[in-house]
C-alpha cells in the first residue's frame, strides 16, 4: 500500500493553503528545485552544448515517455514527449486523417476541451478538402460511431465536470467501424488508470503540468499506437521526427516509431522538472491512487451536501463514473471561489458557474478535506462571497 503521507512530504505546499486545484496545476515537488537547479548548473553550465550528448538531453522526450507510459497503460516505446497539447493534438488529428482515407467527418462532442475542438477546426479549414467537425452531446456520441465518421476526438474526463466516458467500449465500437481514436488525457494521467494498449485506442495525448506535476508549461505527450507506428505520417515533420536530423538532408523522412512524432527541440529545463515530479510516481500505483482519490472525493461531496444547499453537484454522482475532481454548481460561483481562495482554500472555477476542485492523493489527505469543506460551508452560509473584490473576473478563473 502507498505511505501517502510520505508521497505529502515529497511536495513544497505553502502553509495556510488547501490546494485542490492540482487538476490544473500541480503543486511543486521539492526534488524538482535541485533537480533543475543540477542540470542548469552541472549541465548546461558546464557541459554546454555537449550536454545533448553528455548528460542524454537528446533522449530524454522517450525516456520520459515510456515512464508515463507506465501510467497510462501504453506500450514501451509508444509515447513520447515534447511541445505543447495543443501541438499533439494537432499532430495525433492530422495523422488520424490521413489513416482514413476517404472519411470526411471527426467526431467529438460538447465536453471536449474547447482547445482541442479549436485546433481540429484550424486544421480542417487549412486542409480544405470538404471535411466536417460535428459535435454531439457526451450522451449521443456511441450512437454517432457511423461508418461515414474519420476520427473519433475525445477528452476521457470532461474537464469541468469530471464524467468519464468509457474509453474501451467506444473504442471498440470505433474500431468495428473502422473509426480511428485519439484520446486526450489531459485529466485522466496521473489521475485515474488508463489502460490504452488493452482498450485498442489508436492515438492519445496529454499533458504534464496538471496531476502529474511538471510544472507550468511543463511539455505534453503523445502516445501512437505500434501497430500504427511504422504507417503514420507526421503533419508537423519537424527536424528533430526526421529519420537521421543532423544528416541535415533536405528532404523529410520520418524517424522509426514514435520518434517520428517528435517536432521541435526538447525543453530541457521543464523536462529535468518533469523528471523530478515523476519519481515521486515510483512511490505508488495507479490503483492505489484511484481508490483514495474515490474516497476522498466521497468524503467532499458528503460533507458538501450536509451544509451547502445552495451548491448543487454537476459531477456524476457514482465515483467510478468521475475522475480525481468534483464540481458544483452555483450561480455567483466565481464570487465564491474567490473567497475561498482568500481563505486558502484554492479550487478554480469554468464558465458559466462550476466551482471546480481537484484531489490528488499525493498531498491530499482526509484532514485536508474535512478543513476545506468547513472553509466551503462557512463562506456560503456566511455570504462571504458577496464583495465587490470578489466579482471582479482576472484573466485566469
């Protein structure tokens, strides 16, 4: 069984602060200050740009790759990583496409991340070529798996709710089809298994810098499937996916497997930090993190409901069908997640009225709820969210 309260001690929270906003940003792990502090020092310092050979800078998107791997279920030598999400998605949609001769449709639905559905929507009108993005409701997307449908492009957990559709059986019923997949992990690595090899799932991507902790702009990832790797074409054939970059050919042609998915140079310094968080992932396993994260989520929704009747649960009400987080609704409810933040209690909040908050069992425990919950039926039975100070919207909710 995982010692959760010496996963805790792993990261630098700020005292006075209930952090249960990890589903957006995860919190700093002490290693990963030395850690970058190390290689921008031993590394780059002294090193300088033999560090691509010396210290492996080179091949550190594949040996972070295979390490998540190991969390989302893919095969060794299926992920790797680098660039930012909305560049994978990008990648793993055009490379989609182009499997699926003669489709014109990707099908997605209303809880995908808007990023996602803008990048698709960019790509089909560079392309030109008479293709369609339809967008159903989450209920209605098994029953629109037809086979005039190219890709299917879904978020596994819906980011402001956090339901879960069933990657397995809609990537069965895709596969029957002939429909190829890309899953976006963005709120499911790190948070809930994922079982990619065993579901069939073709493409996937995510991000690092949400549970599994990289650090903001901490580089995303993308998975391909082996079976697909050898055929996939790479819309974005950067220099570094080239087959043999410092031959310094004028001509593409793609690496072997993942490789071929890489684009541009590797972010050293956010991967060290990467690299730092993901030890602490050595620590535990998928399913102990998914049985905690159900229990304290239960927990909140709980003590929730006993004393706010004023929020309303917007996640599914069956643990299994919602990911690590939970969200209320609530007409003034980015009023009231400022007072909490002022409390230090730091969820966030989606429009038009989810107050949403994340549970990570690495350096969340049952206190922590029991404290937060409090601090939530305190400000609402209080009013304390009725300032002026507390309408004001930032750029970032």
């Amino acid at each position: 069984m995982t010692d959760f309260a010496a996963t805790k001690a792993m990261f630098d929270l700020p005292a006075g602060v209930l952090y249960l906003d990890g589903n957006s940003l995860g919190p700093l792990p002490k290693a990963a200050v030395a850690r970058v502090g190390d290689m921008m020092r031993q590394e780059w310092g002294e090193m300088l740009i033999t560090g691509w050979n010396k210290a492996g800078w080179m091949g550190m998107p594949t040996n972070l790759g295979d390490r998540i791997g190991g969390l989302i279920g893919a095969e060794p030598g299926s992920v790797v990583v680098g660039d930012t999400l909305s560049i994978k998605v990008y990648q793993a949609v055009a490379s989609a496409l182009d499997l699926s001769k003669g489709r014109r449709v990707v099908l997605s639905d209303t809880g995908n991340f808007p990023s996602d559905l803008y990048m698709v929507e960019g790509l089909l009108r560079s392309l030109n070529a008479g293709y369609e993005l339809r967008v159903v409701e989450p209920a209605a997307v098994a029953d629109s798996i037809t086979d005039e449908i190219a890709v299917l492009m879904l978020t596994e957990v819906d980011y402001r709710t956090g339901r879960m559709h069933d990657m397995k059986k809609l990537s069965q019923q895709a596969r029957a089809q002939g429909v190829i997949t890309v899953w976006d992990l963005a709120h499911s690595a790190g948070a809930i298994p994922v079982d990619l090899a065993g579901c069939n799932a073709d493409f996937a991507v995510g991000c690092t810098y949400k549970y599994l902790n990289g650090g903001p702009g901490a580089p995303a990832f993308i998975y391909v499937a082996p079976r697909l790797a050898a055929s996939v074409r790479p819309a974005l054939s950067g220099w570094l996916g080239h087959e043999t970059p410092f031959a310094f050919d004028l001509n593409y042609r793609p690496g072997a497997g993942i490789e071929r998915m890489r684009v541009g140079t590797p972010p050293v310094i956010q991967m060290a930090s990467l690299a730092a968080a993901l030890d602490i992932w050595d620590m535990t396993t998928m399913s102990d993190i998914r049985a905690r994260s159900i229990e304290l989520t239960e927990m909140f929704v709980a003590l929730i409901e006993e004393t706010c009747p004023q929020l309303t649960l917007a996640s599914p009400r069956d643990p299994h069908k919602r990911g690590s987080q939970v969200s209320f609704r609530f007409e003034d409810g980015y009023a009231a997640m400022q007072a909490l933040i002022a409390r230090g209690v730091i969820g966030d909040f989606r429009a038009p009225d989810i107050m949403r908050f994340g549970f990570t069992p690495l350096y969340i425990d049952e206190d922590d709820v029991r404290q937060a919950a409090a601090i939530v039926s305190e400000i609402m039975q209080t009013r304390a969210w009725d300032r002026p100070e507390f309408k004001i919207r930032q750029k970032v909710t």
